[in-house]
C-alpha cells in the first residue's frame, strides 16, 4: 500500500479527485472512496501552520500548547482525536502539527487498512515522533483496532506469528509516534479506542466572520480580486465549512472571468451562486427538496430518518452525518425522538425560497 507523506520535507501530490455530487457537499472526496493507495490533494489553499489557520480558537490554544510542551520535552505529542462534521479541517489540523512538530504526517484512512498488514506496514515505518492520521477512524475494523492499542500505549506491535498450537506472539518495538484519528461519528468508536488518545477536541462550525477571513485569504491566494461584501456572501453560502467556501470561491472565479469582471462584488456572488442553486443561506436544490418532502410528504413531521432517505433516494447515513449537520445546526431542522421535524425556521426558509420537487427533476441527480 502506498501512503503519501506530507510535512517539511515532502508535499503530498496532486491527483484525479472525483467531482464532488454537490457543490455544497462538505464531505466530497478528499481521498478516493475505496483508496488502495491515499493521496491528499495538494491545496495551495489549506494553512501550514498554527498562525496561518483561521478560526477553531479553542482547539488552536490547546494544540499550541501540546505542541510547545511537546517539543521541548523532544517526545512524541500524545494522540490526538478530531471529530466534527467534514469539511472543517481536520486533515488540515493534522498536517499543520506535522508543520509545527518539524515532523513528516503520514494519512490513510480505515477502509483502506482491511488487511493486518495494511496498518502493520504503516506502523512499522513510522519514524521517531511522526504523525499517523487515520480518517474515518471509526471504521476501523477489530483486528487493525486491536493492533493500536499496543502500538499507541507502549509504542509496540503485538504479532501473532504461526497458525494453531504452533501460534505464538511476538512483540516488536516500533516508534514512538502520534495517532491523529479524524472522525465525524466520535460516538461511533470504542471506548477503548477513544480512552487512548491523549487530546480529544470538536471542530465547530465557522462563524461567519472566520468564513468572510478565509475567503478574503483564499481569494487573495487565488489572484482573485474581491471585496469585504462579495467574501461576507460566500461566507454566508458555506454552510459553515471552508472546504464548501474555497469550492465555492473558484465557481465565482469562474463567473468573474468569463464575464471579463476584474473584480468581485456581492451582486456578482449571488448572480454566481443562484446558477448553482445555492440560496443566500447556503442550502441547495438538495437540501430544499429534503425540507420540501417534510412539508408537503409529512406535514412537517415527525418522521423518521429511514423514510426521507428512501423518499429521496439517499443513504440514511449520508443524510445523518452530511445534509442534516447543517440544517440542524441553522435550526430549520430538529431532531426529535419520533422523528425529524421541520422547524418555523425551516418552514418559513421554504416559503421565502419557493418549494420545490420533493423528488428528483429529470436529469438531476438526487
Ligand atoms: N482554508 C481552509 N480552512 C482554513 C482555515 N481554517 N484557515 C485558513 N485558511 C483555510
């Protein structure tokens, strides 16, 4: 299995990412989805350190203080779980540590580690202190599990070598390393697994003023040229997420430059992103039809997760830990123990915005 390695002395290299099924998708592939082989895209856009990353105050001082008592202490930081929707920069967290720590940052991710040996390679090539990120870490199945935990709490691998009564176990000291695991389900992982990371920190969603920094950041990056206004209405569209914001940046860029407009305004971000059917609240086509089948299906609800999905031809999980994070979050949505319901909030969000086909147009993808 090849791993690609980012950090200080290497960059991960740019590879064919799957467009993402929508624009406003925060969780659209960073890595292919069944990856023999995991490569990071290469993002000219992301922060390489600490000082550089806007926003997630919180879990910046704790790990800025890990970090500096770490090096000085020339250990191994303790392991670090980031769980939070996607989108919000947990890869980009674990890589800026690298960059922090001076430090090379292995990535993978759990469906790619199926057999023993998988995880059994990464583990033993590790360097002294480098970083191992596991996304999705709660997919992770028992055997690579079981293997971590002596590998994380005593920098050992425990092998079994053999097969029946000849079976015996062998251990083997590898480095001293740091596991950053990434999920969006932290209820999801064992609690064994979760008691052994040192540092265990959500990432929020951004709050519109961090968005508007990132965008006038990205922008000035991109050569785009944009004003205080236009980022502040990208920042408004986002859902929250940088990677929805940079994504959606470059479709403006698009626009800007095809219809020969120097600069960026506010009106240009709307014209830009109403083509994509992305509302001023940043919901989308999808995101209204789910409201849409609540209303006119269900009279608003309750109703159950299962049934939504099937009514608009989603996967249940996807429609959990992707679409409803950020209707939730915005309040136009509530989780109640019978059901979903639409809130007034969602209600009056759909009045405003026009209803539209609780299934799938022809042509358009659910
Ligand atoms: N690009 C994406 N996420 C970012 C962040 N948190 N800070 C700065 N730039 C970003």
């Amino acid at each position: 299995m090849a791993i690609v390695s980012s950090g200080p002395q290497s960059q991960g290299r740019p590879e064919a990412t799957p467009p993402p099924r929508r624009l406003l998708d925060p969780a659209a592939a960073e890595v292919p989805a069944e990856p023999q082989e995991l490569v990071v895209r290469e993002d000219s856009l992301r922060p390489k350190r600490l000082d550089d990353y806007i926003g997630q105050g919180e879990l910046k001082q704790v790990l800025r203080i890990a970090v500096e008592a770490t090096r000085a202490r020339a250990e191994a930081l303790d392991h670090v779980l980031l769980y939070g929707p996607p989108g919000l920069g947990k890869t980009t967290m674990a890589l800026v540590l690298a960059e922090e720590l001076g430090v090379r940052c292995r990535i993978t991710s759990a469906p790619a580690l199926e057999r023993p040996r998988d995880i059994v390679g990464l583990l033993v090539n590790l360097q002294p202190h480098e970083l191992l990120f596991i996304d999705e870490i709660h997919r992770l199945n028992r055997v690579a599990e079981e293997l971590l935990y002596p590998a994380m709490e005593d920098y050992r691998l425990d092998l079994t070598v053999g097969k029946g009564t000849t079976a015996r176990t062998r251990s083997l000291p590898i480095a001293p390393f740091t596991l950053v695991g990434a999920t969006t389900r932290a209820g999801a992982l064992s609690s064994p697994l979760r008691d052994r990371f040192g540092l265990i920190q959500r990432l929020e969603f951004y709050g519109l003023e961090d968005l508007q920094a990132i965008v006038l950041r990205a922008a000035g990056l991109l050569d785009v040229r944009l004003d205080a206004a236009a980022a502040l209405e990208v920042a408004r569209r986002c859902r929250g997420t940088p990677r929805i914001a940079n994504r959606l940046l470059r479709r403006v860029r698009d626009v800007a430059s095809v219809r020969g407009h120097a600069a960026v305004t506010a009106a240009l971000v709307h014209e830009a992103l109403s083509l994509h059917r992305v509302d001023g609240r940043g919901l989308d086509a999808h995101d209204r039809r789910l409201l849409t089948l609540m209303l006119e299906g269900y009279g608003g609800g309750p109703v159950g997760l299962d049934t939504l999905a099937a009514g608009l031809g989603e996967d249940p999980a996807t429609l959990e830990a992707v679409v409803e994070p950020y209707l939730l979050q915005q309040g136009l949505l509530q989780r109640t123990p019978r059901g979903r319901l639409l809130t007034e909030a969602g209600r009056a969000h759909l009045a405003a915005a026009g209803p539209v086909a609780a299934t799938p147009a022809a042509g358009e993808r659910p």
